[in-house]
C-alpha cells in the first residue's frame, strides 16, 4: 500500500497538469487498485497445495534412496529454519530404512 501512497502523491505533484487531469489519473489509479485487489494470489493456498503435492511424490517414491534423502534432507532444514519440532512418538517407521 505504501508504494500506491507514493504513485497517488507522484500524480498530485506534477506542476503540467491541471487538478482535473490528475483527478482523473487518480481515479483510473484507483480503479487499478481495486481490481488488483480482487485479483490478490492467496499465498496460503499455494503453499499448502505445494506441500501437498511434495510430500505425496516422497510418499509415492519412498523406495527411491535418493528420494528418501532428499525428503529427510528438506524435513530437517524445514524444522530448522521455521523451528518445527518433530513428533516422533507418532511416527510409525523409520522412512531412512529400505523396507
């Protein structure tokens, strides 16, 4: 919202147009503004569709070696740098393991 702030005070400020074409450049910013708004991705959505289908591909490849790694890999930097704590009286077996 800051940076619209800023573009809104740009407009007031030029010295060539009368208040009548910057009213008007104000409402066509405006409009802009609200159908950006309407159009806004919804980041939580995607994140959560994104986990979902990482850790479906880990689940469906768990017999891959590579794979494992990489999962347990992106588990561990996960809890690491979102401080996620693993529960591992609920874990059932050990994905590391080939079965």
């Amino acid at each position: 919202m800051t940076k619209a702030i800023i573009k809104m005070n740009e407009i007031i400020s030029q010295s060539e147009k009368s208040d009548t074409q910057k009213l008007a450049e104000i409402k066509q910013f405006v409009e802009i503004l609200k159908n950006k708004q309407a159009s806004t991705i919804d980041w939580q959505l995607v994140a959560g569709y994104l986990d979902q289908q990482i850790f479906e591909f880990f689940y469906r490849n768990q017999d891959d070696q590579k794979i494992v790694q990489f999962a347990t890999s992106l588990a561990g930097n996960l809890a690491e740098k979102f401080g996620l704590v693993r529960d591992t009286t609920t874990m059932t077996r050990d994905m590391t393991r080939p079965n």
